[in-house]
C-alpha cells in the first residue's frame, strides 16, 4: 500500500476521532483508574478506540493492531505492518478540561515508522507525516529549529527528568525546561520549530511516541532513546528506553550528557 494512502487513511481517522473526543470534552464522560497504577482513562478513549481499530483495521485487515486502551496479543508481531494508536494522549489534560491533549496514529511497517498523525482537535492543529516526504501542520511544510548548541536549548520535558542524579557528574545541562502533558504534542511541537528538543527519560509506551517520531525526523530532527540508539517499534514489549528528539545538535548533545 502506497505510505500516501496510508497517510490520507490515518489523516480521516484522526478526523474522525475528534468529533467523538470533543462531544465528550468538558462534559461528563466517566472516568477511572486503571489497575497497576497506569493512570486514568475515560469512556471517551474507549469510544475513540472503538472507533480506530474499525476504521483502521477495516481498511487494512492485514494490519496489526497495538493500542493504549485494547489489550495487547501477539498477533501484531506477525504482521509485516501495523497500527500504532494511542486514542487519547494526555487523558489527565482532558479530564482537566485543557486543549492540550490529541490523538496519536502510526503505522509501522518492520518496526520503522512510515505514517503517522497527531491532531489536537480543540486547537486545530493537525500534524503529519510520511516517510521521505517532509511533515506538515495542517498542511503547511514544518522544520525543526536551527538550534546548533544545546547551552540555552528550550527542552520539553518533565520536572524530574532534569534532577541531577539523571546526568554524567551530576551535571544537568543548561537548559530552559518547559512542558506539556501529551508526549505526542511536545514531539511535534518540537518537529514544528517551536522548542528545540524533548526527552522522556522513564520507560516509554510506544503508543505515545510512535507518530511523533516521524514527525520529528521528517522535519529533520533526530530521535532515538536515551542510550542513544534507533528508536524502533512493534516490540514485544512495546516499550522504548526513555526518548530523546530535537534538533540534531542539541539532541546528540543531551543523549551524550545523560547518566
């Protein structure tokens, strides 16, 4: 299937997905706690997956599947392709009736990333990308920042995520720090030349960083984990070492700087 195709597939799901997301959005849609301590989720990420994985795998049966709210099988470790979803990424901003949240759609043929959309519908912004082909915001060309150092880099990131004890010789780089809660937005916030890098530095579900990935190197950043290496997708434990993206410069510099 052309990534073309593949793009214009995820770009009407994602659509899609926003209507359904915004009619539960600052209402009263029920919300719990996931067990494990994994955080919460509502029945608008519920109906939003429903929704996905019968648009998405209706159109490419031959799909994987891998979703933050569908439980996981191996069945997508047979598939030479597969969707990457996460129905809602910053469900705590939902709940909380911020704007900052979005919807996270991916495809993955051979674990490298080929398709991928994030769209924030309350803010109308709508990323995208396809291998080789360059990302856009709402169909506009985006470019990473021309950042070449990383002293005075802005870096998306948590609070945490800069305590010393995360760096070589307890020496956290001089960086202005900022933050969103949806690790798809910073990514492609990131990948639109607003800040210069963004990194993550616990355990990473591959769900909430799958199509910001793409949307990062199509704008000519770079991404890998915080060991520095490829950051790949569809694992059997689909989780990532942390993840570091930005700027090329600032982001070999922060990889080379952290514990």
């Amino acid at each position: 299937m052309p990534v073309t195709d593949d793009l214009a597939l995820l770009i009407a799901a994602a659509q899609q997905a926003g209507k359904v997301a915004s009619g539960f959005f600052r209402g009263a849609a029920e919300r719990w706690e996931k067990p494990g301590g994994q955080g919460p989720v509502t029945e608008a990420d519920l109906a939003v997956d429903r929704l996905l994985r019968a648009e998405l795998t209706g159109a490419r049966p031959g799909y994987g599947w891998l979703s933050e709210e569908t439980e996981d099988t191996p069945q997508r470790l047979e598939a030479e392709q597969v969707f990457i979803v996460d129905p809602i990424d910053g469900t705590r901003s939902f709940i909380e009736g911020s704007t900052t949240w979005a919807h996270s759609l991916a495809i993955a043929r051979k674990g490298v990333v080929e398709a991928a959309v994030v769209y924030l519908p309350e803010r109308d912004k709508l990323y995208a990308a396809a291998r080789g082909q360059g990302a856009t915001l709402n169909g506009t060309p985006v470019a990473i920042s021309e950042k070449a150092e990383l002293d005075g880099a802005t870096v998306l990131a948590a609070k945490p995520n800069l305590d010393p004890s995360m760096w070589k010789g307890r020496h956290v780089p001089p960086v202005e720090r900022n933050f969103r809660s949806s690790l798809a937005y910073r990514m492609s916030l990131v990948g639109e030349g607003r800040f210069d890098a963004m990194m993550t530095l616990r355990a990473t579900w591959e769900w909430d960083v799958a199509a910001g990935a793409l949307i990062v190197q199509e704008a000519g950043g770079q991404v890998s984990d915080q060991l520095g290496r490829p950051a790949l997708f569809n694992n059997p434990n689909p989780q990532l070492r942390g993840l570091v993206a930005g700027a090329p410069r600032v982001q070999r510099g922060l990889v080379e700087r952290l514990a």
